[in-house]
C-alpha cells in the first residue's frame, strides 16, 4: 500500500476542501455588499411638523427621484411646485451627506404630518453604471475561481483516466 500516495491525496482533499468553504463564505460576503451598492430602494416615511422655508434632511440617502409628498394633515397630495428636493446635501449640523426638502414659503399648511415617498439612493449605492457592472463581474470571477479550486485536483489526479474519460 502507497501510504505516502494517500497522506497526499489526504492532504490535497483537506486543502481543496477548506479552500472552498474559505471560498463559499467570502463568496456571499462579496455577493451582498454587491448587493447593497447596487439596489435602489424605495423610500415611504413620515415626516412631523414641517415649517415653511425650513428643511427637513433625509438622513442615509444620497439622492432620491420620483418624489411624492402628500399631506396627511390636510388629506392632499401636495403639488411638486410646493417644495424643492436637493440632492447631495451636507446637513448644516451632523454633516453627513443627506437630501433636503424644503417647502416654499408661500405653502398655506405646511405644518403636520407629511408622508414622502421616491426611489432612493442609500449612502451606499454606487451611482456609475460602470463601477456597479464591475461589481457585479467581480462576484462572477470569484465564483469561478471557487469552481477551479474544486475542479483542478480532480483534473490532476487523474479520476477522469481512471473512469475512461
């Protein structure tokens, strides 16, 4: 018996094998952060006592489109024309990157509950479409760099001779 064979192909199995599961959990970790730079969300919050010509901060979005505020208080969707939505703002006291609405001072009920709903980019959204397409490559490169490591012990030993292949 080759016991120096089998130490061998003992050895090559623990390594093939760890290198996978190594390979499988940074695989997902890779995944979701991709996942989470590339993914737009939806965007539906309540917003308490809204002051003419004074801004209310969306606080962990970059940006946000397709805007719609409607005033709970009054029962009405407030027209476009009745407030500005600035994107990529500094907030003037934590100074995190934000989105300000601000109604127009002219608004005759401003103040109540204002419910605001868009498609938003969390902080962590990847504008460029080219850096999100290389990503998304990354993950796909990745994987088949987990499916080399699983396939080429196989390849070297020879099981495929063996069987006829």
């Amino acid at each position: 018996m080759k016991k120096k064979a089998q130490m061998e192909g003992l050895g090559i199995i623990a390594t093939t094998f760890i290198a996978i599961l190594v390979g499988v959990i940074l695989f997902q970790a890779i995944a979701q952060e991709v996942g989470k730079t590339n993914t737009l969300i939806t965007l539906n919050t309540t917003s308490q006592a809204w002051i003419n010509s004074t801004a209310f901060y969306l606080t962990g979005y970059r940006a946000i489109s397709d805007v719609v505020i409607y005033n709970a208080t009054v029962g009405d969707i407030v027209p476009a024309a009745n407030y500005t939505v600035a994107n990529n703002q500094i907030h003037p006291t934590t100074g995190e990157l934000t989105v300000s609405i601000t109604p127009v001072a002219s608004l005759p009920v401003a103040a109540g509950t204002w419910n605001v709903t868009g498609t938003a980019q969390t902080l962590t959204y990847v504008p460029e479409s080219g850096a999100r397409a290389v990503g998304g490559l990354i993950g796909i490169f990745f994987a088949l760099a987990i499916v080399i490591v699983a396939l080429s012990p196989t390849l070297r030993s020879g099981v495929l001779s063996i069987m006829g292949k």
